[in-house]
C-alpha cells in the first residue's frame, strides 16, 4: 500500500473528520444538561484567577476559593471530595487561562472549552491515522482506532478533560520522530509533560533513538517548572499527584491496586490479569482448538518492546487511576517497529478493561458504594 503523505491523509479523511466534529459539537450542549463537568469547570475557575492571581493560584485549595470569590457555584470546586491546591502542571493551566479570556471561567456554562478540545482530539485522530497507516487494513488496528474514538468522545464531549491536548502534543513529537528531528521530537515531548505527565513513559525510545537530544526534553521541562519555583509558589499537590501519593488523597479509585491485596487476598485476581495479558505479549503461544497456551519462551527479545509491554502494569502500584488513564497507552502502538508487536498490545488494552471488571466485582462492598456513588454525583 502506498504511503500518504499527511495532506493526503486529510484530503482522505475530510468528510469524515468534518461530519463528525459537527455532530460531537451538537452533543456537547446536551451532554452538559445532564452531566456535571466539574474538572472543566474547576480548571476554568483557575485560568480566569491565573489573570488576576498569576501562579499564585497554585495556593489556592478549594476552600480558598470558596470563601475569596462570592457564589462560586458547586460544581466548580472539588471541597466535598478534595481540598487541594492546583494539582495540574503549568501548560494545563496555560491552556485553560487562555480560554478564560474568551469565556468568563467562574460561572459557565464552559462549552467553548468542550468545542475547542473536540476540535484539538480530531486534529489528535488524523494526526494518528496517518501515524499508523501501515495497520489500517488489519482488524485489530480498526478496534484500537475505534477504542481511541470513543474515548475521545468521552473525554471532549462528557468532561472536558486536558488529554486530547496532550495527545496532540505526543503525537507531534512521534511525528518528529519519525522524521528524525530528535530535537524538535524531545521538545514536544517536554511540553506533553509539562501539560500531563503520562507521556514521560516514551522517553526510553525518544532516548535510545538519540541520547543527545533527550537534553532538549530536560531542558524544556525545566524551563517551564521554573517560573513556579521563581515564584515561590506550592507545589504540594502537583508532586503529590504526580506521585500518587495518600496527601493528595487517600480513597482508592483503582479496582486493580495490588495494596487491596493485605485486605482481601483474592483481590490480586486483579492486577494477575494485567500480569497474564503481559505474558500473552513477550512469551510464544500454541493455538489449542483455537485458544492460545501460553509457552515458556520469549517471543521477542527487543528490550524497548519488552519496557513497552511492561510500563502499563506500573498502574498496578497506583491507589488513584481513574478510567481514562487507559486511554494513554493507545500510542504506544506507533512505537513499535514490527505489526506483530503492535497487535499483542492489544491484550494490555483488553487487560485493563478486564482487570478493572475483576477489581470492582472481588471488592465490590467498597467500589458499588464509594467510587460508584462518587461517579453519579456527575450526573444531573
């Protein structure tokens, strides 16, 4: 099959792109009726303060919000949950003060923030079908790619979350990659990390790609940390999220944590799938009457390919991972050199929904009550 160049690939895929923005940008009003989007709101309640407050609104828990700003409404704060400050690194709250100069961040309703990430996720989705244009005829390829697209959906539509900015981001940087412009590459990837921290698990291929231009990643991590610690300001809450830790907060949102283990051994059925869906990926298998068994060889012996299969089952030491944390792996497919390995990564995409099933059902006393009654308070 001939390769498209990525004018090609939007002249291919323009009806479509354009049929479906239109109908995404529908929804959103409706979706809103119904749905509380709290991280939006919240995340535009701190870009409209960046403009009066700078990057001291890293100081602000929600509880300084609520008694500084008169009638700020419910669903833009966090304080029946959490009383953090600003938890998100600097790009995020850069992309939400920038919306907030269009659109009043305090009261809302926000559908401008919906609208421009659903048109940031469609630029994302062309940016990935045309990435991963040698898979488009294989079955399992159609499946991630339509996997991608109902997150996204989900994640525009439903509640606005940053991701769909960052996977731009990401995406750009494999695109640079992939025409070897490693510097370029390393610094979309620091500006993904700077805007949410789950694109960092590509380093190791950025790095063994081309040592030297890791330094442009480094440095423009740090030249965008530095104005919070010029400033003095906390940075409490962004640590403690990024290292999951129990001050940020300690309820377990994770089915598949391997720490329910000392509470209810049967639980590490949980986090066993993610370990069984890894060995599908690296070790041989022998079809019996169409079941593959598993057999004591590796399949590959890539390092990097290995890493890649292995990252993802760092979520198992994780209390706090929602459900969309998922969706950050879907990339990992255009990192692998071989189709084979590409395909048997779909036994970790498949693993996580199956883990999170099997987590939920052996606790279900905790997460039918606690989690489960904190995702309905997000509908109306």
């Amino acid at each position: 099959m001939e390769m498209l160049t990525l004018r090609g690939t939007i002249k291919k895929f323009k009806k479509h792109l354009v049929v479906s923005i239109v109908i995404w940008s529908i929804v959103v009003p409706i979706a809103d009726g119904f749905i509380v989007q709290r991280d939006r709101n919240r995340n535009m309640l701190y870009g409209e303060l960046f403009w009066s407050e700078g990057f001291h609104v890293y100081d602000l828990t929600d509880e300084d919000l609520n008694n500084t700003i008169p009638n700020i409404p419910n669903d833009h704060l966090l304080t029946d949950v959490l009383n953090v400050t600003y938890e998100y690194p600097i790009i995020t709250l850069m992309f939400y003060a920038g919306i907030a100069l269009i659109e009043p961040g305090i009261y809302g309703p926000h559908f401008l923030a919906n609208w421009i990430l659903v048109m940031i996720f469609h630029l994302s989705l062309l940016l990935f079908v045309f990435l991963s244009q040698k898979y488009w005829q294989h079955q399992w390829y159609k499946e991630v790619f339509g996997a991608y697209y109902c997150y996204g959906f989900f994640l525009t539509v439903g509640f606005a979350k940053i991701e769909p900015f960052v996977d731009l981001l990401f995406l750009c940087a494999i695109y640079f990659l992939r025409k070897k412009k490693y510097f370029q590459a390393n610094i979309m990837l620091g500006l993904a990390f700077q805007t949410k921290l789950y694109p960092a698990y590509a380093l190791p291929y950025f790095f063994v790609s081309n040592p030297v231009a890791s330094i442009a990643f480094f440095l423009t991590t740090i030249s965008l940390f530095l104005p919070l610690l010029i400033t003095g300001v906390s940075n409490e809450s962004l640590i403690a999220h990024l290292l999951n830790s129990s001050s940020y907060s300690d309820i377990i949102t994770n089915p598949f944590y391997i720490g329910w283990v000392a509470q209810n051994p049967i639980s590490i059925l949980a986090p066993l799938v993610l370990f069984i869906a890894f060995l599908y990926c690296t070790l041989e298998t022998k079809n019996w009457k169409g079941i593959p068994i598993l057999q004591p060889r590796f399949r590959i012996q890539q390092p990097l390919a290995i890493l890649l299969y292995l990252i993802p089952l760092g979520l198992v030491f994780l209390s706090w991972v929602l459900i969309w944390y998922y969706a950050w792996f879907f990339f990992s497919i255009l990192l692998f050199e071989r189709e084979i390995n590409a395909r048997k990564y779909r036994y970790i995409l498949v693993g996580f929904a199956i883990a999170h099933i099997v987590g939920v059902l052996v606790n279900p006393g905790y997460f039918l009550v606690g989690p489960l009654q904190e995702f309905l308070n997000h509908f109306k």
